[in-house]
C-alpha cells in the first residue's frame, strides 16, 4: 500500500497531510497583477526622482545666481518659478508612486488605499479642467487672460527660467505676448514700456520677431523687436508676430482637437486600469487575510 494515498472502492483518497500542503500554499493574491503594479510605479518613480532632482539643481542654481534669494511673496511666484513647480511635481510623484510599490509589494491595503485614491483625484481634476477647457474655452481664455497675462509679463526680466519658457512658447507658436492686445502687452514691463530709460524701450523681445537669426551669421538679433510698440499693427505684423499666445494656443488646440481628445482619453483609460488594478489587488489580499482569519 502507498504511504500517502490507497484505493478504495475505485476512488483515491489523498493523506491529509498532501492536503492540508495543497492548501496551505493557496493564494488569492494574484502574482501578475501584483508585480504589473510593482512595475509600473517603480518607472514612474524613477521619474518622479529625476524630475525631482532636475527641480532642486535649478533651484539652487537661481539661489546661487540671486545671492541666495528667490522671491516668494504669492502664489504666483511659486506657479511662475518653474524649479520649484518641477519639485512639487516630483515630490507628488514621488510619493505617490513610491505609496504603490511598497503597497504592492509588501501586500499593504493602506497603502494601496492612499495610493488608489490619489490617482482617482488626479483623474478627477483632470476631467474637470478637460471639461472646462473643451465646453468654454472662451470663458476659459478670459480668465487666463486676466489671471495671468500682467504677472508674466511683469516678471519676464526676474526669473530666467520664465524667460526662457515664454521666449519657446512665443517662438513655437508664432506669436507675441498673451492677451487679445498682443504684442502691445509688453509695454506692461518695465523694460519695455516706452517711458523706461532702458534700450529697449517701447520694443518687444527677440522671440517675437519673425525673422531674428541673421541667415549669414546665424547669429539671433536680439534687438529686432526694438521700437514695434509705436507702430500700427499693419507696420508690426512686418517685423513681428503680434497675435497674444493664448488665442493661438486655443486655435491649435481646436485645430488638434481629435489628437489632444486621444491623447487625454489614452492617459485617462490608463488611469483608471491602474485603480482598477490597486482596488483587485487590495480586494485579493483582503480575501487572503480573511481566509487565515
């Protein structure tokens, strides 16, 4: 006779030692769900890291450069200092990604919890801003408009990192300032206004000119904008772009409407696989708790 099974009337009978074996190694936890999180966090940690990282180098570069004084008197200064917004970014990401590794791997419900509901509020925010953009973009245009257009054009000279983002944008989109008013917005700097004692009184930045790389030197003029804000649009429109930036941007993005709609449909879906997948896992592991219970 078998030490672990006989026969027994044409059935088997299985030694309950096998089985209480068999069983004790059961799971409900499933491995790939598991390690697919695991996996996907880790990455977006890894970025978040760097990204974090990047963020306090080019803070501290502008410490260096400011004496070790950054202005940061509103809420404006930290949404215009784009250091400081890569170190909040990277922080929340982070953290976040960091709360999904750790609660996949180590099977922590809490974690998971805290992990899964962060992604469903960034989900949220995301559609409420989708939803104001694509139903009332004009409503949406104003209010960036009068939010934001005199702080960043105030602080254009005192943060390089602005600068050097809103002459990209500017050159990117063929376009010069950011309300309705164009290239006439700069006169609200204090470097360009015409009553300045500066150079570059009553001009705009290079970035707006059309044509400000010398083809034969290849050398940018960086005085092509000098003395636009006295001429008519007509005359400007020679030298310069001078529609607002936010009125072009709105044009491309209605122009790149079915792209952009994809693009956002395409991040949200992954969105909510990664909390479906958090909540099956979350819900696993509470079934493995309460079956050793």
């Amino acid at each position: 006779m078998s030490n672990h099974r006989y026969h027994n009337g044409g059935g088997n009978y299985m030694h309950p030692r096998m089985s209480y074996h068999h069983t004790h190694h059961f799971t409900y936890v499933s491995s790939c769900v598991k390690y697919l999180i695991f996996l996907l966090n880790f990455l977006l940690w890894l970025f978040g890291g760097l990204l974090l990282a990047i963020g306090v180098y080019a803070f501290m570069d502008k410490l260096k450069d400011g004496n070790g004084w950054v202005r940061l008197e509103t809420v404006y200064d930290v949404i215009f200092n784009i250091s400081l917004v890569m170190i909040i970014t990277g922080i929340v990401i982070f953290v976040v990604s960091f709360a999904g590794c750790l609660g996949a791997l180590r099977e922590n419900t809490c974690l998971l919890k805290f992990y899964s509901i962060c992604l469903l509020v960034f989900f949220l925010m995301e559609m409420a801003i989708a939803i104001i953009c694509f139903v009332f973009p004009q409503n949406m245009n104003s209010f960036l408009e009068f939010q934001f257009t005199d702080k960043i054009i105030h602080s254009y000279r005192d943060d390089s990192d602005l600068q050097n983002f809103i002459d990209f944008a500017q050159q990117k989109f063929k376009c010069c300032g950011l309300s309705n008013a164009g290239y006439q917005d700069w006169s609200k700097n204090e470097y360009f206004n015409c009553s300045s004692p500066s150079v570059e009184k009553c001009g705009v930045p290079y970035s707006c000119c059309i044509n400000a790389t010398d083809i034969s030197s290849g050398l940018v003029n960086i005085m092509c904008g000098y003395g636009v804000q006295v001429n008519s649009v007509a005359a400007a429109s020679k030298r310069i772009w001078t529609n607002g930036c936010i009125e072009i941007v709105r044009v491309w993005a209605e122009r790149n409407l079915y792209v952009i709609a994809g693009i956002a449909l395409g991040i949200a879906l992954l969105q909510l696989f990664v909390i479906y997948l958090a909540k099956t896992l979350e819900g696993q592991i509470e079934m493995q708790k309460s079956r050793w219970s």
